[in-house]
C-alpha cells in the first residue's frame, strides 16, 4: 500500500496548532497521546514542539494489525480486564490527544457482540473519569486525524487527495490558522448565545421530525479546540424529552460496519424502533448495550469546507449543512446526564428543505442559520 509524507513545514504547523490552540499545554504538563506508528511524521514534530514547550509527552502506539489479532484470541478474563495505561492517563495526565491514523477501517469486524460489551464494561471507568475530567475542566483533549492509505481509500480519494482535504478542513492551508480558527469560534458563539436562551428545538427535513428540551443545558462551541477539524454547536437533550422520528440519511461506521439509512423512533426520550437499510443487527448489538438507548447529544454542523462523506465522525459530523444526534453517552459538560460506553453520531442532510426551529421560531433552513441570530 502506497505510503505518503506530507510536508515537514505542513506537519510543523500542525503540531503547532495541535498544542497551542487546541489543548494550549504549558510548561510542567503531562500530554498523553495515542495513536498507531503511521503518524511518526507527525509525532516527530509534536514531541520537537512539546519538550521545547516544557511538556512530557508518553505515547500509546498501536501497531498493524494489532486489534485484528486481539479480537482472533481474547478470550476469558483478558476481555474484562481495564487498559491500565489509559486508565491511568484518564486519572493524571493533563491533556490528552488522539490521532487518528489507521493502518486498516476492518480489524474490529471480527469481534463478536460479546467481545465489545465486555471490552466496554472494562472500559467504563476510563470513560467515566474522562467524561468527568472534561466536564471538570481538568483534563483538556483534542482528536486529530494523520492521512493514511486506509483513511484515504475508505474516503474514496488518493491519499495526496485526502492529505490536501485533511489539512484543508483544519485550515492549515491559511497563512495563520490559529486566527482562522479563531473567526470560527466569533461566528459559532452567536450560535450558542441564541441557543442557550431556548427551551425546545426541533429538527426538521423529508423523514425526519423530532423535538427536544435543551432546558437547563449548556449549547458547546466546538471551534476547533476539542476536535481538530471541528466546526459544530452541539448541546445534551433533556433524557426523557426526545420525542419523535429521525431518519439519518449520511452512512454511519460504528466498529468498522457500515450501517446506512437509519431510522429511530423516539417516546419519552428512549429509541424504541431501530429500522435500517442495511447493517440492522449493528443497531440490534448496540441498543443491547446499556444507555445507548437515550440520546446524549444533538448537534449541528458548521465546517463548510466539509461537503462529503468520508466515513470517518471527525470529519462527517462536521458537514456545513447537517445535523447530528447520538446514542448513549452525554458530554457533562454540557448538562447531560446519560451514561453509557457508546457514543455513536448519526447524521442527517439539511441542505434540501431542512429546518430547525427553537420554540417554534425558524431559525434554520436549507443547510444554514438565518439572519435572525
């Protein structure tokens, strides 16, 4: 499989904004970064930067093939056990960056549903601290994504193509990204301001209509901060007030499956229809696993250099023109208080007639925010 470097200057930039616009570590900070042994590159220049800047850096890099294997021989007690060094990083570490860089979008396919449970029950205390920590502003995180061949082929493009999207997307192509990104943030805040003030919002296209309370909640700017490339406005729905339907029309990948057209029915808050065009016994494992039945997040997206799918959340969640809602875990953060190991987004096209509107005002339509807000 074809390999590719991208520009040292390029990977210099990024590791620049990666540590001091999104997480802005300090000098005398522990950074845990996990990733897999593609990303050298990159880390090469992070950990320049990151000593430079007075920080330790302690890496978890995944190798080719390792989940395949994993999932090939655990059996017994070796799926119950917790990730002691993610565990421990959760606990003490003070920033927290993830890079996505896969060697291969199919290693997990041959876990079985038992396997993911268990893996995910042992995971829950990580989860939970992390979930927590961020809420309690004393972790900071950021997810990123390195081009691969994998990411690039499962994206439909050359990896010259999706190396130039990739870094397009995080505007890395400007002359100073951290000043772009920063205009990101201005524009979404006017967003959130609005946001915050409303009590019921309700989203609106040809299959979908479903309403829900955000009283009391807390709307997120995601402006590039937490997620590199960001650019979305994304809150916590009251549990029990999701009512309705809401059809997602964008193709969804939880645990390397392609699930498409997807159909929830919604009373009280709990998914109680799950229908799919294809990959149903996805949704069937999934609303098996306790919480992934109520909604933890509703979101809507901002990043309009982001106008295709590429089966990777990072990037497909972000979509100008689109909205997204969750299953399971909710950000504390944002007042939410849903627990669950999955978090899975599911999106839905609103360039062609679609709506929002915040107690019963049209704010929204056709895949952009109206001059009202």
């Amino acid at each position: 499989m074809k390999t590719y470097t991208p520009d040292q200057k390029m990977l210099r930039k990024y590791a620049d904004l990666l540590l001091h616009y999104c997480l802005q570590v300090k000098e005398g900070q522990r950074l845990f970064v996990s990733t897999t042994t593609l990303a050298e590159p990159l880390l090469l220049e992070l950990h320049r930067e990151a000593t430079k800047t007075g920080v330790a850096v302690e890496y978890d890099l995944a190798f080719r093939d390792k989940s395949l294997v994993y999932w090939q021989e655990a059996k017994g007690t070796v799926l119950d056990m917790e990730h002691a060094l993610h565990l421990y990083a959760m606990e003490n570490f003070d920033a927290y960056l993830a890079i996505r860089a896969p060697f291969n979008l199919h290693e997990d396919l041959g876990a079985t549903a038992e396997q993911k449970k268990r893996r995910a029950s042992a995971g829950a205390k990580a989860s939970q601290t992390y979930f927590q920590r961020l809420a309690d502003k004393t972790l900071v995180r950021s997810l990123c994504q390195y081009p691969t061949p994998a990411a690039a082929e499962a994206a439909g493009m050359t990896i010259e193509e999706y190396a130039a999207f990739v870094f397009n997307a995080c505007r890395l192509d400007e002359p100073d990204p951290v000043k772009a990104w920063l205009e990101v943030r201005e524009e979404q805040q006017k967003y959130v301001d609005y946001l915050d003030k409303c009590d019921e919002i309700r989203y609106k296209n040809e299959k979908t209509d479903i309403r829900f309370s955000v009283k009391g909640r807390k709307w997120i700017n995601s402006d590039g901060r937490a997620n590199m490339p960001s650019g979305e406005v994304f809150s916590a729905p009251v549990e029990d007030s999701v009512e309705g339907v809401a059809h997602f029309d964008f193709p969804s990948v939880y645990g390397g499956h392609d699930v498409k057209g997807i159909t929830l029915t919604v009373e009280k808050g709990k998914v109680v229809k799950w229908e799919a065009e294809s990959g149903k016994e996805v949704l069937d494992q999934v609303f098996a696993i306790e919480g992934a039945d109520y909604f933890g997040e509703v979101a809507i997206g901002t990043n309009y250099r982001i106008q295709r799918t590429t089966r990777n959340i990072l990037f497909d969640e972000k979509i100008g023109g689109s909205i997204h809602m969750a299953v399971g875990q909710s950000y504390l953060h944002a007042g939410g208080k849903n627990k669950s190991s999955v978090h899975w987004d599911m999106i839905s096209n609103m360039k062609n007639g679609g709506e929002i509107l915040a107690d019963g005002q049209l704010i929204y339509k056709d895949g952009h925010f109206l001059d009202i807000i």
